[in-house]
DNA sequence: GAGTGGTCTAGACCACAAT
DNA sequence: TTGTGGTCTAGACCACTCG
C-alpha cells in the first residue's frame, strides 16, 4: 500500500497504472522485456524525469518476477544512463532529457553508405602491402596485403568527406558495387564481425592544396581530421580509418557516460 | 581436472596457478575484489591475451564464491572491454591490449588543473546574466545568474587552449586561488558533484585575429572547436563548456565501447 | 553428448538515507 | 526506526558451440 496521502508522494503514480506485458514463452529474456517496456515508458514521459520507480521488491513480486531479474532489467536502464539508484531513496529517471546516445558516434556514419541522405563513392578499392603504420595499426606484419578503400562522403550533392580505410586482407571480399549500396558495416556484419570497441584521435589543420580541391573547399581551410582503429570482439583489429571532413560542414557530435 | 595433454589446452593453465586473496571482512566487495584482481593479473600479462578463463561453476568453488559473484565479476571486465564472453566456449582475454580507455577523454583534463605538466589560469571568474545558449544548456532561465570563467591552459608554458565554462550560480562557490591550484573537476567532487554523463560536439576552424593573439597562432590557423554540456548523477546539466583548442598542439584520443 | 555461458528463482543479510 | 538499494548464496533449466 503506497501512501498516497500528499502530492510528494505523487511520483509514483504513474508506475503503479503501468502494467508490463512479459511474455515468458518468448525467446527474449524477461529482464529485456521489462527494459524495454520501462524504456519505452521513459520514452513516452508516462515515466517523467524524476519519478520513482518504486522499490525493487514490490515491483517484482507486483510482475513476479524475482528481485535479480528486476534489477538486471533495471541496471541496464542505469548503464545507459536513463536511471538513477540511490540507496535509502529509491530509483528515478534521470532529469535532462538524455536523447539517443548515439553509441559509436561517427563510426556508422563512416561506415554505413546506405540511407537517404548520404552517399559514398568508392574512388578505390584495392590490395596493396602493408605500410608501416598501417601494419602496426591492423596487427599484421609489415608488407603483408591489406585492402585499401578511398572513398568521398557527399550529401546533398556536396563532398563532406575523404575516407581512407584499410582492413586485413583475410578478412572479408569487398565487392565495389554492394560497398555503395550496402556500406562497409553491414558488410562486416554479415560475414560475421561485431564490432566491440574503437580508439579515435581527432584533430585539425589547414587543407592542402590537392585536398582543397578534392572536397571544394579554399586551401588552408580548417579540416577535422580522424584516425580511427577498430576492434571486433575478441579484440583483433578489423579496421584502421583515416579520415578527413569539411569543417564547416561536419562536426562530431557524442555523448560520454562515465562509469562510476 | 582439467585435460592438460595437449598444447592446445595450456592456455587454461595460467590461470590454475593463480590465486585470489579474497577478504571477506573488507568493506569492498566480493566481486569488485575478484574483479581488481583479474584486471590486475591481465595488465601483467599473467593472463595473456586469448586465454581462457575457465568455466564459471569450477572458478566459483574453487574461490568459495557463487558463481553470480564470479559472474557480476566477469560482466564488469566484459563492460571494460577486458574480456569476452562465448557461449558454448568460454571466457577469454580479448586479444589487442587496448589500454585504459581514458574514460571522459578531456572531460577530466579540462576540468582538472592541478598536476605536474599543463597549468591553468583563471582569467576571470564572475557571475553574469546567463545568455539564451547558457540558459538552454543549462537548463536555467534566460538571464538568471550563472558563473562564467575564463581560463587559459598551457603546457610548458605555452598556450594550448582557451576554455569558457559556465556553470548554474546556485551549485557551488568557486574560489580563483583554489581554482587554480586544485581544478574545477576536484572542487566539483568536493561539492558533493558527482559527473555522469556529457555531450559533446567536436568541429573545427580557422582562427581570427584575436584567437590567434592569445594562442600565439598564426590568423587562420586550424583550430579544434569542443562545446560540451555535462550532467551530474541525476540528469541536471553542472557545465557548459566552450573550448578552443590549438589543433598544432592538441588532439582528441579516446576510445568508444558498443553495447551489444 | 559434453561443456559452456545465459537466464532465472527465492530466499538472506548488510549499508545507507530519510524520518 | 523504517525503507531502500547493494551484495551474496545455492541451486535450476536452457541455448549454444564444439567434437
């Protein structure tokens, strides 16, 4: 029984009419059916920035479900940053608005060709041996072939972009054609690699002349830089990007979460 | 017992000589000391990248834990990017040594200011009417009063970076003398101020006349351009920053973790 | 088929925050 | 003092991978 004598304690309200649909036939487990429902609701404002949730206890005996399986369903909404536990108080919605946290910022745009806006062309998309840097970065010995991919971001008709990308030889076939229309990344997905984790450095400087030219911008114009190496799974390197954007056309836009 | 014919098999053995010194009287948990404990014997190589870990159930008896213990152990390394889980397979050490992730990439170097190589100076510390993006950034009302400070970063007595923070008037006094000595980072914590998340939008541009005067640039020299909004554990926006940074003696590193 | 991680249960005690 | 989340236990069954 909530006390529902005074307004403060209104802010539970809205949970105790929710009612979640957990389907313990499907394959999906019950903790991510519950996270999802509690996501949506958050989505929604019918759980507003503040509200309790109410304790764990009562929300699993109300869904019965165990207290472990509510409280992974409600960890995982902590982990994205969409809920706060405070022990002796209770679990509410975070206050700001946190909108998509985008996750790996540019790295599907820079991988992903598909989709509206956007395109890319391949310029090249070749094997050549490896460089030096190229080969520390991939874990590959020096020589060794690796695939070269150049390619031009335009959206809107406008060059945005020059991606210059190298992957292990071994790892994939890169058909010219579905590269444009798929993209680099459901490419990977497909033959099987997940992508886990990504080390970027970004920087600026002035545009050269040949590269002015390139992305019809004056020379000494302020350009983004990236080099990016990305890692699968199990920790192999898949992917070393360098890449070069427009400034007054591209910025990178992301969100960090810090893990307590 | 553990099948110990082949090579193949010798990856497990690491591990099967190594031991856990769990204290169960200590105040940290069980799990975060086992979890200390992994980490640490991964940075020493003990645990070479691709070993296995062992299964779970045989890890837990042999340790005197329950294997949700060695579990929520395990789940924190896999969140760190240390280790990857396979079912049907098992545990193992994911195989770039990827290093410390750095967390909040400059988030914390901005903030802080104490430490041996960059220093900071103040160059002013006010409260002032917040402007429109101020307000919107952080969530207070236009004109309402906010801190604003103005600090130049340098790094062997160069310029490095001009950094314009604003924060809400009412979260904490900030005294210039400890400002400088002890980093706006350090006296946020001190305030009860725990960081949880940020936003950030990185771009680039050329500088003007007067940028260029501070930095001691060249006009029109490339310039990395950060503003970011940060919000404490409950969602609340505490900063808004405006960074400018020399793109000749600054470069963004940080690495990216995907959610599966 | 054997071994692994993935999920789930039904309890328990503790530390911390508010009242 | 009461209520909350934080931690921990000792089992269970399932889904997947591999030989």
């Amino acid at each position: 029984m909530a006390k529902t004598g005074g307004t403060a304690r209104a802010a539970t309200a809205a949970l105790d009419s929710l009612d979640f649909a957990l389907d313990r036939g499907s394959p999906v487990p019950l903790y991510y059916q519950l996270a999802q429902q509690l996501e949506a609701a958050i989505e929604h404002g019918v759980l507003a920035p503040g509200n309790l949730l109410g304790n764990e206890i009562d929300l699993s005996t109300r869904l019965g479900l165990s207290r472990p399986t509510v409280r992974q369903a409600i960890q995982s909404l902590v982990d994205k940053g969409l809920l706060v536990r405070r022990r002796g108080v209770g679990t509410q919605v975070v206050h700001s608005q946190v909108k998509r946290p985008l996750e790996l910022s540019s790295l599907y745009d820079d991988l992903e060709s598909a989709g509206q806006g956007p395109t890319t062309q391949v310029v090249r998309n070749e094997r050549e041996p490896a460089s030096p840097d190229v080969a520390a970065a991939l874990a590959v010995a020096e020589g060794s072939e690796v695939i070269v991919l150049d390619r031009l971001r335009l959206t809107h008709g406008q060059p945005v972009a020059l991606l210059c990308n190298h992957l292990p030889a071994t790892l994939l076939d890169l058909d010219t054609a579905r590269l444009e229309s798929t993209g680099l990344y459901r490419m990977m997905r497909t033959a099987g690699i997940t992508l886990h984790s990504a080390r970027q450095t970004i920087g600026a400087r002035s545009a050269t002349a040949e590269e002015a030219a390139r992305l019809d911008e004056e020379e000494g114009a302020a350009l983004l830089t990236m080099q990016r190496t990305a890692y699968d799974d199990t920790g192999r390197p898949v992917e070393y990007g360098t890449h070069i954007y427009r400034a007054s056309r591209y910025a990178f836009d992301f969100q960090l979460l810090v893990r307590p």
